[in-house]
C-alpha cells in the first residue's frame, strides 16, 4: 500500500530530474515547508514509468531520454491518475505553457522557485486534477444516461394501438446494474384492423446486445407498418440481425403475436423464444407446438404460425426470459414457469376484466406482476425483463 494511503495528510510526489544539484534543491525546498511529503526521484522517463503511484509528478522537461511535451506525453500515457508540475529554464517559460496545454497542471521555473511556491502548485495541481478527474466521471455519466435513454426510446416504444377496447399493457425493468440489455417489445395495430405484438431478447447483455435489440425493433415496427406479411416480417427481422450482429454466433430469440381483427383469435409465432401465457384460474402456457428456430440460428426450418382461439375474453402475456429465470426462496430454486403462474394469478384477483377502470396512481397488472417477482427475487432483478399485455373483453365494446 502507498505510504500517501496510510497517512492522508502526506503528499507523495516524483521529482523526474537528472541533474543532482536541482534534485537536492527540491528536496531542500520541501523540507523547509510545513507540509509533509513523501519524495521519490527519477532520473529519466523509462524509470518513472513505474514509480507512477504518486500523487504529483514533478518533471523535468530536459532528461536525458524525453524532452519537452514529448517527454510529458510519455508520463500522462503511462499513468493518468496523478497530477504532473513541469520545470522550466528561466529562458524557456513558453514552453511551460504549451505543457500546461498539453496536460500538464501547473510549471515552474527553476531558479525561481522557493518552499512556499512550490508546495503551493503541488497541492492546486493535485486538486486541479482530482477536479478534472471528477469532471470526466461526471460527463460520462452523462453520456451513458443520455444513451441510455436513447436506447430506452428505441426499446421501449409507446405502443402504437387505436384501438381503446383492446388492453395493452407494458412493463420494463433493468437488470441489477441498471443498464439496458437486449430485451426489447413492441405493439403495432395494421390497417386491417389486426394488431401485431413482439418480445425479443437478443443475446447477451451490455450496450452492444441493446443498440442491436433497438435496431431489430425498429425493423419489425417498420415491416409491420409496411404492411408485409407475418411471415416476411420474421425474415426481414432475421436478415437486419445477421447483417448487424458483431459476431456471427449472436442470436435473438422473439415470440410474436397478430390478433385478429374481431379480437377473438390469434396467430401466434415462436422463435425460440418463452411462450406466452394465456391468463386466468388457471393461467396456462399457449400452445407450442408449432416453435421454431431463434433468428440467427444457422439452421433449416422457417416459423409457421399457431391459430389460438380465445373468446369473447381474455388476457394474454408475453415475457422474456428473464422473469423466468429469476432465483427465489434466498437463490435456491428458478421462479420458472410455474412459480410466475402463480404470481400472474395471485394479481389477477386484484384486478377486474380487460380494460377495467383503475384509480389515479394504481399500479396496473404488469406494475403488479414485476413488484411480485421483484420481492419473491428479494431486490432488483439480476436479467433485464419485458412484459407484454394484451386484453379484450366483447363486455367493454
């Protein structure tokens, strides 16, 4: 451990200087100060490359293998953490300056330089660069909000349905970290009076798998609104993926749905991806027998549809994996697919038919079957996780 990380107080600098006199004068100057200070010293670049654990560097712009900014380059490459104090000759302050320019916090000029000066430019440059460093944390936190929240806008769009007899209810939530993943949703209504529905999961998680997630989501809406078939939708989806994945072995995984326009059937799709679940006592898995391949998969085998009668009404629920999967009962046991039909029923019995008028500020069905799962997990959710309602009660109309 660092001797300036046992006592605070103590500042640790490197003085890069091949000149014994000069050496010996700051180590005097230091001395003569108030301020305790732990001095190391170097006599050239490639020795202070690994003496950078330091709080201030103090370096010489004359050594014998570096000099000027070329010499200041190598120490700010090598380590960017501590703060760096240039020395001058009386005759050469401009080039002090383009130091400071160049990443340098301060310079001196040698020869006029007493105890308090320099202790006094040490410690700004050492608070000038932790400010610096905090400045940078800072705009990169912003940036991974701004594009966090971009991606947001691409997974997670408002639903695209006007039809107000038909429940369209959608639920996000991010994984323990925060950050987006590939899991993505969608609900379109086509000209014809149907209504289209989609949750995807690419593989993987980070912001690579997200961006792809949102470029695959924006596709499927385009071919939705263009009016291409269901079928030639999942192929249009499938061609952006292979185009637009870094790396060939990356898949997605999507279930889709087209309700019929008098709302009393669906056609459902899987690919490789979790069936939905059709709710109420009992909640019960739609049929798979028809599933096919995840987009990506370098198989034979296209998707084909499954016709699922529902009635005058029902409610079905779309879900990615992640809800699935997530550990229960102190992390022994999966929640899995019987546990969440549990949960989805126990909700159920909260709330009324499809479309049911709800008070300001009641959390809805899928609000309520994410906080359930949530407190079954004991805290945030390590998966992100998408949800997807659809409703309809010929009660409502």
């Amino acid at each position: 451990m660092p001797y300036h990380e046992i006592n605070p107080r103590t500042i640790s600098v490197l003085l890069v200087e091949d000149d014994d006199g000069d050496a010996l004068l700051v180590s005097e100057l230091f001395a003569d100060s108030d301020t305790p200070v732990d001095l190391r010293r170097a006599r050239t670049v490639d020795e202070a490359v690994g003496m950078l654990d330091v709080d201030c560097v103090l370096l010489d712009l004359g050594l014998p293998d570096a000099s000027g900014t070329a010499a200041l380059g190598r120490i700010l490459r090598a380590a960017p953490g501590p703060a760096v104090v240039v020395f001058t000759g009386m005759a050469d302050t401009g080039q002090g300056l383009r130091a400071v320019a160049a990443g340098a916090q301060d310079y001196l000029v040698k020869g006029e330089v007493g105890a308090e000066l320099l202790v006094r430019s040490v410690q700004y440059a050492i608070e000038r660069r932790r400010s610096e460093a905090q400045d940078r944390e800072l705009y990169r936190a912003q940036v991974r909000d701004y594009e966090t929240t971009r991606l947001e806008r691409a997974l997670l769009p408002t639903p695209l349905v006007g039809d107000g007899s038909l429940e369209v209810l959608v639920g996000y939530r991010a994984g323990r970290d925060g950050l987006l993943g590939g899991d993505f949703y969608d609900v379109v209504e086509r000209d014809d009076g149907s209504v289209a529905a989609v949750v995807g999961d690419v593989a993987g998680h980070g912001p690579d798998e997200a961006a792809l997630g949102a470029t695959l989501r924006t596709a499927w809406r385009t071919s939705v609104l263009a009016g291409l078939p269901a079928a030639r939708i999942l192929d249009v989806v499938e061609q952006i993926l292979t185009a637009e994945r870094g790396r060939p072995e990356i898949f997605a995984t999507l279930v889709m749905v087209i309700v019929a326009p008098d709302r009393r059937s669906m056609d459902l799709y899987l690919c490789g991806h979790p069936a939905p679940f059709l709710l109420g006592r009992p909640t019960v898995v739609l049929p798979t027998a028809r599933r096919g391949r995840a987009l990506g998969i370098p198989v034979l085998g296209g998707w084909q549809p499954e016709r699922v009668e529902l009635g005058d009404s029902w409610r079905v629920i779309m879900v990615t994996d992640g809800v699935l999967e997530t550990t229960v009962d102190d992390g022994s046991s999966r929640l899995g697919e019987e546990g969440l039909q549990r949960v989805m029923e126990d909700q159920l019995e909260l709330d009324g038919a499809p479309g049911s008028p709800r008070g300001d500020g009641e959390p809805n069905l899928v609000d309520r079957i994410l906080g359930a799962v949530t407190a079954r997990h004991g805290g945030n959710l390590v998966d992100d996780t998408a949800l997807v309602v659809l409703g309809w009660s010929g009660d409502m109309q």
